[in-house]
C-alpha cells in the first residue's frame, strides 16, 4: 500500500462564523458533522445576536479531506465555536500544522479567542474574514486594526461556500506553516 502524507488543519472561530461550512465546501468526502439543533435552554448561554437564522451547532467537530496530490492529503478538523466546547480544541490542536480563524464582521469580536489560541501555543494561523452575503465589508487593512492583528498574520477575505475560495485560504495556512519550518 502506498504512503500517504497528512497534513492537520483546524479551522476555528466564534460562534456561526461558518466553520462547518467551510470544512463542507472544500471536502472531498462526505463531512463528519456533530451538529446539534439549538435549544430554547441554549438560548441564554449562546447568543445569535447577527446569526439570528442559525439553527444548528457543532458540539465536537466537524472532519473533511481533501486530496492535494497522490499521497498528500489534508485532514480539516473543524472547531466548535462556543466557549463551553473548548476544551476539544487542545485535543484537535495536537499535531496541527496549522489553523485557519474564520471571522465573521458582524460578530468580529467572537474570534479573537481564537486568534490567542493560536498566538499562545505559537500555531501558523491565517484570519479569512468570511464574506457573508448581506453583512456589511470592510477594507482589509480596517478589519485587521479591529483585531489587532501582528503584521505577519495573514488576513484574506473569502465565502466559506466556494471550494476555489476554501483552497485558496488552505494553500495560505500551508504556504505560513512551511514558511515557519
């Protein structure tokens, strides 16, 4: 049997932000999806405030692949974006290349718990500010004074629901970890 190499990416960031969708988007199986139906209990503890259609969590993960090349694959693990999740992503994070923080503009503040996760544990990460339709947009350069973002982070723009848009971040995180060495 042939080897195969994998590459770990997790995809991260606040609640809504379109994580499942962008594991969806880009993968060349059938995702693995623990998403749960948002409850009235829930209500209190996880505010839609600008995801007000959103009508479904994820409460481990989600799981994608995708296939650069023979013998290279990329194995996309995706986040939960509450709080009351977090302990999963010290489990997901082992042996991650590297990260991708999905920012949603109208809820911007939801991923800089992310953004530090990553800066703590010194993980290559990319910000790709989803571009939800409707949502108002921002210059690049505004987006990222609003996060505060180190010079070196890259920040792209992107829809969670195209592939081309996806590999195009994928290739960005890649591109960061092998720069990182």
């Amino acid at each position: 049997m042939d080897s195969i190499t994998a590459l770990k990416i997790l995809v991260a960031g606040g609640f809504g932000a379109g994580k499942t969708t962008l594991v969806g988007a880009v993968s060349e199986i059938r995702p693995l999806r623990t998403e749960e139906r948002l409850s009235e209990a829930g209500r209190p503890v996880d505010s839609v405030d600008g995801v007000e259609g959103k009508r479904t969590t994820t409460v481990a993960m989600d799981f994608g692949r995708i296939d650069i090349r023979e013998g290279l694959a990329v194995y996309l693990f995706g986040t939960p974006g509450q709080d009351r999740f977090w302990f999963v992503w010290d489990e997901l994070a082992v042996g991650a290349l590297g990260a991708v923080v999905l920012a949603d503009t109208r809820r911007l503040e939801d991923c800089f718990p992310s953004v530090d996760y990553f800066e703590q544990r010194g993980i290559p990460f990319v910000v790709a500010v989803n571009c939800f339709d409707g949502a108002r947009s921002y210059p690049v350069e505004q987006v990222r004074t609003a996060l505060d973002l180190d010079p070196a982070i890259p920040l792209v723009l992107c829809d969670a629901r195209v592939r081309d848009s996806v590999k195009d971040v994928l290739v960005e995180v890649v591109e960061l970890a092998m720069a990182a060495g």
